[in-house]
C-alpha cells in the first residue's frame, strides 16, 4: 500500500511520525544499582529506589547518559551540554513512585537526521525531533488470579531512550523503513538490542490523513504495536478509518487509540479530553545534568562503522550493487562475516554466495548466522575453490550442501567425494567422442541445422563426466568436433 489512499472525494495522504521506547542496554538501571536482566524472577531484581522506598534518593547511572549520548551521535543530532531530569506525575499500580523520572522540556539530545531506504532503492531523510531519557515502569498482572492483580518491578527503573520523530513519514512502507532503519543504527551501536517482541523497543504510532498540499490533519495516537508488521497494518487499517470517517461528514477526534492484533482494527483507549495533567517539574532529588564537550567527543571516538557508511564503502570497495551493499549491512555480524569471508576472494562471488546459499540455507533450517556450521573462513575457501577451477560453480552446490550438513572444509569434502573439476583434455575429448558415437541421429540433426541440440550436447557430457568436466573446455571441444 502507497502513502496515498483514493477515497471518494479524491486523494488522501498519510502522514505518519512515531515516538519509539527503547531500552537502553546496560547492566543496572538509570538511577539504581538494580539488574536488568529479561526473563528473571518477578521482583528479584528491584532495589529500595525501584520500589520508592521512603527517602530512597536516585543516583544518575553514568554509563546510560554515554549510552545515549553516542546514540544521539549515531542519529547525527545536536548533543545538549544541560538537561533536565524532571517528574511526570500520573498514578498508576506499575508506577510505585507516583511519577516518572522523565526529561521533558530539555533532552539530553535534539534535532537530527535518519536516512531511511525506501523499496525502490530510493533514499529519504527523516527528522529526528529529540532523544530523551527516562525510567521504565513496571508490569501489572492480571491473569494469575480470579480477583488479584500482581505486580513485577522488575522492569522498574530500568533506562529508556524516548526517541521522537518529525511527522515526515508518508504512508506505512516508510513508517516500516525508519523503525527497520532505527533498529538497525541502535544495534550497531550496542545501545539497545532492538528486540520488539521482548519490549525492549516499542513504537507509538501517529498517523493522520490530509489533501495533499493542506495543512497536518489532526492525528491519533496508536499505542501497542509491538512488530513492524503491526505498524504497517495498524496505519494501513487507521488512515482508511480517517479518510472514512471524514468523507462521512465526521471529524477525527485527537486520541490515544490500541492496536488489537488480533481482530486487526484500533479502537479509542482515551480521548484528549481525559489525557493526565502530568504537572510537570524539576526533580528536586537530581541536579542539571551538565556534560561537557570533551565527554562527547570522547564518545564520538567510541562509535563505529554505521550501517549507512557501511553500505557505501561495501558498494565502493567491492564493486557491489545497492541489494546486495544493503542485505549484508543489514546485520552488524553479517557483515564481518561477509568481510571475513571475501577476504582476497573475489567480492561479487563471494556476495552472492553469503546471500543466496548461506542466508537462504540457513533461513531454511531455522539457523541464525551464529549458529552457522560453515564459518566465514570455509565459505570464502569454497569460493576460491570455484575462482581457480578446482570445481565448477554447480559442483560447489552440491560440496556447499554437505559443508552445511557436516561443517567440514571445502578442500576435504572435494577430495573425499573426488569431485575435483576435470580439466585435462585428453580426458574431456574422449567423453566428448563418445556422447558424439551414440547420438547419430541428433548429430545428424545438428548439422542440418538444428543450432538449439548444442546444449544437448553439452548436457550428456556434463552428465557423463559426473558433473566434473570443465564446461568451458567441454563446449570448445564440441565445437571443434561439431563443426568439423
Ligand atoms: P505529544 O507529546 O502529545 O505526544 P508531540 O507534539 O510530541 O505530541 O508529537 C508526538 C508525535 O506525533 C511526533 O512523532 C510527531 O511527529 C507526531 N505528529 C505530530 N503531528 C502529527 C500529525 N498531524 N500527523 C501525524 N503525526 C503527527
Ligand atoms: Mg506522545
């Protein structure tokens, strides 16, 4: 589905920016010594801070602000030296301390840039509003029970990143690229592990429709997405409720609206009417965090090669093309293993090997590239095998197969399974004579003009060489034989 929905009254577009949760990755909470660890014990891991004991006072977890400074670096923003810690007050059974540690009228970072890759290889810049930090809540349970809600602090405490975009995405194939691209730069820089089905990042999504060229429509809010398939259909399913609702006299109301994945539509959750009054204001437990300029700096050393940067230089020094640049990026692992195994190979055979037959093969039997049997080294010793003629490129299949069934090396299966390429010409010559003697018929019909039997021809010698006669040298000699 394209950005633009053809309703009655002509076209509408959508327009869609997204406010992404992301937990930052790091050992103990934002203000608390407290783990963090997914899948513990319920409140194994809470601290007197995390329960907002009486008196508890909350300590600035250094390692967080660094985690979101680089990350602020890696969304090429503006990095602010002073921000504020300040308390969004709202009551709710997950939230032990009656507000939030949020910052809200001064984040640690403001305006960038993401560069999203659209479907048809186009590129386009999306804003980036701010990147600010916060805690995390905890979780209410309500279905251990009959008549009892528990409560896991576990998650309480725990450091996000709140990272807003500009209402620059049109329709749900761009809302899918910036969250897929998003993803991409938080793992690469180790700040957040991007896992949507464990919380650890989690998008709102607001969309609203206009008449291209008017001004931004009033939008809903849609809370609950946790796939990048449920974004795209949770736009796909509100825009056309817009568009629906406004063709039938109807006005949309601003509100927060839930995705139900299971029956496929949202529905309101509040309107703005009911929206909190956080009351908002400065922590009086933390100071303004100051950070200095050398301390930015410092981190930017820190960041590594980012996927965008990646792309290009994997397009510039290996000669390929933006698919495959952009397949083998897409993953941190998957391109040092690319890098590994193309090492003095030939870099395109080597793409298309990592590509088409390790991820396919792998994707097949439900493997991650960590769990591969063939290591980068023994993929890149295949493709030298084929680029020196030890065996042809279909030979190498079969030999890829059994390196995938028994992680041996390449050189042992061809010598074990003797499938080395036959080059000698005495050899290839006398297959040839014989294909040659036992096809009159078709040779007959060749020389009368039947130019297509070539490949016949060349079949049956293949075939009769076991796969293993060199099929440059076998359509030469059939053609000197042929022609003669
Ligand atoms: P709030 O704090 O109430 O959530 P913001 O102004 O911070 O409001 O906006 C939140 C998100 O909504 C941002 O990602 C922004 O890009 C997006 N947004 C704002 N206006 C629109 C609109 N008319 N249509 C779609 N998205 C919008
Ligand atoms: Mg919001």
């Amino acid at each position: 589905m394209s950005a633009i929905i053809k309703g009655e009254t002509g076209d509408w577009e959508i327009v869609i920016g997204m406010e992404v949760h992301a937990q930052i990755t790091a050992q103990s909470k934002l203000f608390s010594g407290a783990a963090t660890d997914f899948g513990s014990a319920p409140n194994s891991q809470v601290s007197l801070v995390d329960a907002a004991m009486p008196g508890m006072l909350p300590v600035l977890n250094e390692y967080c602000v660094e985690q979101a400074v680089r990350t602020g670096l890696g969304l090429n923003a503006q990095v602010n030296l002073h921000s504020v810690f300040e308390r969004k007050n709202y009551f709710y059974p997950d939230l032990p301390q009656g507000y939030q540690i949020s910052q809200f009228l001064h984040p640690i970072i403001g305006k960038g840039i993401i560069e999203i890759d659209l479907p048809n290889g186009e590129t386009k810049e999306i804003g980036i509003t701010r990147l600010h930090m916060e805690q995390d809540a905890g979780k209410s349970i309500h279905d251990q029970h009959p008549t009892k809600s528990f409560v896991d602090l576990n998650r309480s405490g725990c450091a996000l990143m709140e990272i807003v975009s500009e209402p620059d995405l049109r329709g749900p194939e761009e809302a899918c690229a910036y969250l897929t691209k998003l993803r991409m730069i938080l793992r690469y820089l180790e700040t957040c592990d991007g896992n949507l089905e464990e919380g650890s990042m989690r998008a709102d999504v607001n969309v609203s429709v206009r008449k291209p060229g008017d001004e931004l429509g009033t939008r809903c809010e849609i809370k609950n997405v946790n796939s990048i398939k449920a974004v795209q259909m949770a736009i796909e399913y509100e825009s056309v409720r817009q568009v629906e609702l406004i063709e039938n006299g109807g006005k949309v109301k601003q509100e927060t609206r839930l995705w139900d994945n299971a029956k496929g539509e949202t529905r309101s959750m509040r309107s703005k009417e009911e929206a909190h009054d956080y009351r908002y204001f400065p922590d009086p437990d933390l100071l303004p965090l100051i950070i200095e300029q050398s301390f930015v700096d410092q981190l930017k050393q820190t960041l590594p090669e980012l996927p965008d940067q990646k792309k290009h230089r994997f397009m510039e020094s290996y000669g390929l093309g933006i698919y495959d640049a952009t397949v083998l990026i897409m993953e941190r692992s998957r391109a040092d293993y690319y890098e590994e195994a193309a090492q003095n190979r030939d870099p395109k055979i080597t793409a298309n090997w990592v590509i088409n037959e390790l991820l396919g093969g792998l994707n097949k039997d439900g493997k991650t590239l960590d769990e591969s049997p063939v290591s980068a080294k023994q993929l890149g010793e295949l493709v030298g095998l084929i680029s020196d003629k030890t065996i042809s490129g279909k030979i190498a299949k079969d030999v890829f197969a059994e390196m995938m069934a028994s992680g041996k090396n390449p050189a042992a299966i061809v010598d074990e399974k003797g499938l080395k390429q036959v080059t000698d010409t005495g050899a290839i010559e006398k297959i040839v004579d014989e294909v040659i003697a036992e096809n009159p018929d078709n040779v007959a019909a060749y020389k009368g003009g039947k130019d297509k039997l070539f490949g016949f021809f060349v079949g049956q010698v293949l075939k009769k060489s076991g796969g293993k006669a060199n099929p440059d040298m076998v359509n030469e000699l059939l053609k000197q034989k042929l022609d003669q």
